[in-house]
C-alpha cells in the first residue's frame, strides 16, 4: 500500500476519536470547542520549530517560504491581506461548526453526530452548482435521498442520545457550515498558504469567536485536570495531527478513492462509540449507518 493511503487512513482514524473525546471529557459543549482549538493553537507553536524547514522545501517555487526559510520571524504570517480575511471568514465557520457539533453530539452520540456532519458532501455539492458552476452528477439526487433515508435509520430508531430532534438540527447546522468552511478553503487556494498556517489560524480564530459564547454561557471557569488531558488529548489527534496527514496525503491520492475513504470516519467513530462508551447499536441503525454512506458515495460519484 502506498504510504500516501497509510497516511490518510491514519488521519481519518485519528479525526474519528473527536467525538468520543469530547464525550470523555464531560464538560460544557462551547468550552470543549474552545479548549481544541485553543491546545490545537500552541501545539503548533511548539510545532513550528520542526514544521518550518519542511514548509521551505515542499514550496521551494513559493516567494513567501523562501523569506520564511531566511527569516524565521516570518512564522505564520500571512501574504496578502485577502487571505487574512479569508481565514478570519474560515474560523468563525470553523467555531460555528464545532459549537453545533458538540451539542448535537450530546443529543445524538458520537457516531450519528459524525454522520451528519459528513452530510456536508451534499451541500458542498449543491453549493458548487451555484458559486462554481458544476454539473451535478446523474446519481446525486438518489445518492442524497439513500444518504437521508441512512440517518432516518439512525436517528428516529432507537434514537442514541439524549433527544432526536434538536440532535438532528445541530447536526444541520453542522452540516451547513461546515460545507461554507470547505468553499472558503476551496478559495484560500489561491493564495500562498501551506498547511500548516491554515490550521494555525483556523484554531487561533476559532477559539477568539468562541470566547464570546462562552462569556455570555457563564463557562469560564477551567475544566479539571483530566478534562483537560482529554481535550489536549483531542486537540493532538484531530485538529493537529488527523487534519495535516489528510491535507497531506489528498493530492497524493485519487479524488474517487479519497472521498470514499473520508467516509469511514462515521463508521469508525460509532464503533469507537461502542467500545469506549457502550452506546449499543442496533441492526436497523447499523443498517442506517451503512445505508447513508453507500448514498454520500453515490451523490459524490463522478467518471474520472
């Protein structure tokens, strides 16, 4: 297997920890989005030391490296101001999002939050039509309604969680923003960025707008010790470690079989779900599990 599959299967083992994570560590929704990307944010910090020679060599053509590589005060500056905009625009989706997905995840279980959050294939896609012009593949539209009759399955039979429907609209909103999260990366391309500044600034930005919930929720006080092991913890795998292997190993790896392969993640987080929390799974939501994934695929399918 080449190493580039190894590495995105790791990346997308390690996100699908995120949700069990954040059930561990028990406390406040807001305040656990807060504190992953606040850890995410000094983990790369500490990062940068050995992340930056690395950025010099894989963008040696790139203007802003080669001063990086010269001038490390450089860091995580960015050039030119529209991609600081951007970036501001990508960490309040990015804080919206974690703010929904953490309560749905309350409501739901980690496995269906997961999953609705992986609806966000569908949207981008509908968002594509309009803001880029592409065709809609012939299977979207039955692919869609297979990926909805999935999480029917999943959500409304034997519901996992505390309540279904608020479960089910934090999940949306998940599901919306997070898909504006992804259009705004799509723009972020054209300007010269790496990696790891993104997820940098993603983390800093996210935790700036999640601070005003947070104040306004009355959450300011610090998590215990073993909370916030967990949610250092869960900053590690996924904002640090899962999203740098998968953004990684992406251009190294067919769109087809990649996409199938990030489908995975609900699938893996309910089964850590059944290990680590005990939330049983029935036949029927299994087969609601698989169901929406075979429909996500499908939407998404195109001839290369």
């Amino acid at each position: 297997m080449s190493r580039w599959y190894v590495l995105l299967l790791t990346g997308i083992c390690c996100i699908s920890t995120s949700a069990i994570l954040v059930t561990l560590a028990g406390v406040h929704p807001t305040v656990s989005a807060f504190y992953r990307n606040f850890f995410a944010a000094l983990i790369w910090l500490l990062l940068y030391p050995f992340t930056r020679p690395f950025r010099a060599a894989a963008l040696k053509t790139d203007r802003v490296s080669l001063l990086e590589a010269a001038n490390p005060s450089f860091g995580f500056l960015l050039r030119p101001r529209r991609a600081t905009l951007l970036l501001i625009l990508l960490g309040f989706f990015f804080a919206v999002d974690l703010w929904a997905w953490h309560r749905s995840i309350i409501f739901l279980g980690a496995g269906p939050a997961t999953l609705m959050g992986n609806l966000q294939v569908l949207i981008v896609s509908l968002l594509a039509v309009f803001l880029f012009r592409e065709a809609l593949q012939k299977w979207f539209w039955p692919g869609c309604l297979l990926a909805l009759l999935g999480i029917a399955l999943l959500t409304l039979s034997r519901g996992i969680g505390q309540a279904v429907l608020p479960g089910v609209l934090y999940g949306l909103v998940t599901s919306f923003t997070y898909s504006f999260f992804l259009i705004t990366l799509r723009l972020l391309r054209n300007y010269q960025t790496t990696p790891q500044q993104v997820l940098f600034w993603v983390a800093v930005i996210s935790s700036l707008f999640l601070l005003l919930p947070m104040v306004g929720e009355g959450n300011l006080l610090i998590p215990g010790r073993e909370a916030l092991g967990l949610l250092a913890l869960h900053a590690f795998l996924s904002s640090v470690v899962g999203w740098w292997l998968i953004i990684t190993a992406l251009p190294h790896v067919p769109v087809a079989i990649a996409s199938t392969l990030l489908l995975l993640q609900p699938l893996l987080t309910s089964i850590w779900g059944h290990v680590f929390l005990q939330q049983t799974l029935s036949p029927l939501q299994i087969a609601g599990i698989f169901l929406a994934v075979v429909g996500i695929r499908l939407a998404t399918w195109r001839r290369r």
